[in-house]
C-alpha cells in the first residue's frame, strides 16, 4: 500500500488533462441544443467511473437529462459514502466578455479557464480521481464502499433527479453523503459549509389589451402592463430592502445569538466584496450583516424583465404583455411550495384591475443545515487539514444546491458540502475558472476524507 497522496502527486498533470476533456464537452443544460453534449458529458462520466474502478457503472435515462450511477461495494461492514455532483454547466452568454473560448479549457498561469471548471466538473472530477488515485494506493481496494450520482439538471432545478432517488433507495442507500459543489474563502482558508439556502423560480406574467396597440392612439387611456409589471416588481419589497410579501417571513428560523457571533468570526472583507462585485455600494436589510443576508437571510431577485419594444432605433407602441422572472432563496423553514402561494396570493392582491396577471412557477428546492457537530462533520474537517494544510472554518452559503435535503431526508444521513471553489471563480458569469492548486488539493482532500470516514463511528 502507498501513500495516496504521492499517487495524486505523480500523476497530477495527467489529472489535469483529464479535466480539460471533460471540460471541453458543451454540457449547457438549459439549451436543447445542446441535448446530444449532455448525453456525451454523461457517458464521459460514466467512462471515468470504470476507469476509477467503479464496478457497477450505469447512465440512466430520465424524462430529461441522463443520470449517471457508479458504485464499488467491496468493503463489508465498512461505511457506505454516496459522492453526489453534476455534469451539467450554464449557459456562457454573454461570449464576448470571455478571455478565450469557454469549452476550449486552457490553462493559464494558476487556473484553468472553461465553463464548469469550478461548477461543478472540476470539483465532481477531483473526487472521481480521489477514488482511482485511492484504488491505486490502496492495492484494488478502497477503505470505504462508494457509491456516486452524477446529474445533468443541477443547474436548471431539474425536476428528475428527486424522483429517480426516491424510486433507488435500495440503490442508493449511504450512511453518509458527499457534495463538492461549494466555496471555501481562499486557496489558504478552507472552508465546511453547514447552511445552503432553497430556491423558488417563477415567472411573473401582467397582460393588458388584447394585441399591441399604437401609444398614441391608445397610451393615456389603457395602463401599460410593462408599467404594471414595474408597479407589482417594485412592490415586492419595501424601501429597506425587505421582501414586502405578505408572510414572507413567518416560517424564518431567527438567528440566534451565538451564531451570529460564530458568523462574525468568519472572516467577511467588504474590500473583496466591492472588488468582486463592482458594485458601487452594498444593499439590503440594515439589521444584518452582508455575510448574515447572504448566508441566513431570505431574498426576492428580479432575474430578468421582458416585453415590448428592444430593437434599434424607437417604436411607438404600447406592448400586450410583459414578463419578469423572479426567484427567491430561502432559510429553513421556508417552505418553497408554500412561499410560491403567498406571492401568487400577494402578487393577485396588488394587481390593479386595469390589468391581469399569472404567476407561474418553474421550480423548487429546499435549503439545508447541516449540524456541525456530527463525528462526520470532524472527519470532513481533518480532511482539509491534510489536503490545505489548514484547519477549515464552518460558514453558510447563499447558493442552492437542492439534492442536500433530499439526500439527508431520504436516508437521514450528514451530507458533507466538501468544495474546492473560490469565491471569485466566477460562477455563472464570463471566465469561469478553477485554481488548478485547488483542483489537486481537491483531490487529496476528498481521498482523505474517504480514508478518515473508513475509521470514523458515524452514528
Ligand atoms: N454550485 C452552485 C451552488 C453554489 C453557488 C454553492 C455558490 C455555493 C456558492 C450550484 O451549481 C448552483 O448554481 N445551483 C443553483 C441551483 C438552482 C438552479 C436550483 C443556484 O444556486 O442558483
Ligand atoms: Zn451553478
């Protein structure tokens, strides 16, 4: 038996390589065009698993896009560690802001430059070749039995992957998940996330007359819907930056004491937060502190506004229609079905009667907390100080990733937000990159975190 970080260090430039194909593959979720990518992205995946010696490898069709299931299971009586991340990647508009083509993965002094480099392919990838590289150390063995699931509707709030869990318990089942989807604060400051907020995406339509109608003949006389969808927009949220909806707030667990002041121990630099935002000042509920709004507090976001007339030059109309897409996060104990009734309800309420409106929604996912003090939790945090060489530090996210309560619901288990992001990879955005230091730290992290979790008394 070798040491397995020596493994990963031998062939750590062949790792990297590896990422760089997978990355190469077009996996844009969201645009059908984009189907035949997906399915490609997917059996890439799948090759990767048997190749990492995962025995029992299969991609299963969903009504959307393709799952994909690994498992190696040679470790009776040893712990079973399901290790969930996603194939799939957003879209790249807009292109032009891109320093070079964001499917041609090129490295460039310390990162590697692609869309999904950082989410999720890169950090998924890096425990795909924490288990070959511990296979290798460890003789054909692993010291734990591991079971991966690997979607392709992470991005878009697909609505298969829940289904396809609960209808593979049997398949599935784990004493303990793993999810590499996050932030920590720096290649130097590791990072275990403990809160993940949930998601409600809608799309918000006012219709005035029946067919667009010339603004002279008619403005003055008919409301405009595009100004009453402003009006219901603006309404959403009062002057200090709190959601106006009524019972937005009634299910909010409140922040308590004590971890108000763990969350201020974390480091928070508002300098790095104007200088990754190029916001030109920070906004939102004056009684809580940036990090606490982002991490701990629920919000309403206007994600885009459509309608009436956006070509060249003018047009003198008055539109039929228009339509804003909004999305909230939200803590535990919002519910997201439950949040979407009190907007239809609010939005019904405010809509003047000059005009209709229609809210309809898109998708749902639950937030997450995750206890800290689990002997898993501890695993994951020895495990970063052999991978970074440095203690991590408990904080909370504003992102989603919603398979987190489905898995500790569906099996009752801790499930680890393990990440090897930096805040300012640019998720979503132009020049989405992964430090290629927190790609191979990434993946001594995960393969100790599996050796630790061979000896650790879960329960
Ligand atoms: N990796 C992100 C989630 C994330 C982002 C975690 C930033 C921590 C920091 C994930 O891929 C993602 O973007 N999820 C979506 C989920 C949604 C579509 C249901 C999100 O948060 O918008
Ligand atoms: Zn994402």
């Amino acid at each position: 038996m070798s040491d397995v970080f020596s493994v990963i260090d031998q062939q750590a430039g062949l790792f990297l390589a590896e990422l760089q194909e997978f990355l190469r593959i077009p996996s844009i979720s969201t645009l059908p065009e984009h189907q035949g990518d997906i399915q490609r992205a997917a059996e890439w995946a799948a090759d990767k698993l048997r190749a990492a010696g995962m025995t029992d490898v299969q991609v299963f069709p969903t009504p959307g896009h393709p799952i994909v299931y690994g498992a190696w299971n040679g470790a009776p009586g040893a712990p079973t560690v399901l290790i969930y991340g996603h194939y799939d990647v957003q879209p790249v508009d807009p292109v032009s802001e891109w320093r070079s083509d964001p499917f041609s993965a090129e490295v460039s002094g310390d990162y590697i430059l692609a869309r999904g480099s950082s989410d999720d392919k890169g950090q998924v990838f890096a425990n795909i070749k924490a288990v070959a590289a511990l296979m290798q150390a460890h003789g054909g063995k692993l010291p734990v039995n591991v079971k991966f699931l690997i979607e392709g509707e992470e991005e878009i709030g697909g609505a298969n992957l829940d289904p396809f869990i609960l209808s593979h318990l049997d398949l599935l089942r784990c004493d303990v998940a793993i999810v590499s989807d996050t932030a920590i604060l720096s290649l130097d400051q590791p990072a275990v996330i403990y809160g993940l907020r949930g998601l409600v995406y809608l799309e918000l339509e006012v219709r005035g007359p029946d067919h667009d109608l010339h603004s002279g003949q008619y403005g003055g006389s008919v409301h405009n819907p595009l100004q009453a969808l402003c009006e219901i927009v603006a309404a959403l949220h009062h002057p200090d930056g709190s959601v106006a909806v009524e019972g937005f707030y009634d299910t909010v667990r409140p922040l308590d004491a004590a971890e108000r002041q763990a969350m201020a121990q974390v480091p928070f630099d508002e300098a790095d937060w104007k200088a990754q935002t190029g916001a030109p000042a920070p906004w939102g509920e004056p009684e809580y502190t940036l990090r606490e709004r982002i991490g701990a507090r629920p919000t309403l976001e206007v994600n885009g506004i459509v309608g009436g007339f956006t070509g060249h030059g003018s047009k003198t109309v008055l539109p039929a229609k228009g339509m804003a897409k909004i999305s909230c996060r939200l803590v535990p104990d919002q519910d997201p079905h439950e949040i979407e009734n009190l907007i239809r309800a609010y939005v019904a309420k405010i809509t003047p009667p000059t005009v209709t409106s229609e809210v309809r929604a898109l998708s749902h996912g639950h937030g997450a907390m995750v206890p800290i003090d689990s002997p898993a939790m501890q695993a994951a945090v020895r495990a970063y100080e052999r991978g970074f060489g440095r203690k991590p530090v408990f904080t909370r996210e504003g992102g989603s990733i919603p398979v987190v309560a489905t898995l500790s619901r569906a099996f009752d288990i801790p499930v680890l937000l393990v990440g090897y992001g930096l805040p300012d990879d640019g998720l979503h955005g132009p020049n989405e990159h992964f430090h290629v230091q927190c790609f191979y730290r990434g993946i001594k992290t995960a393969a100790a975190l599996l050796e630790d979790l061979a000896t650790t008394r879960l329960k």
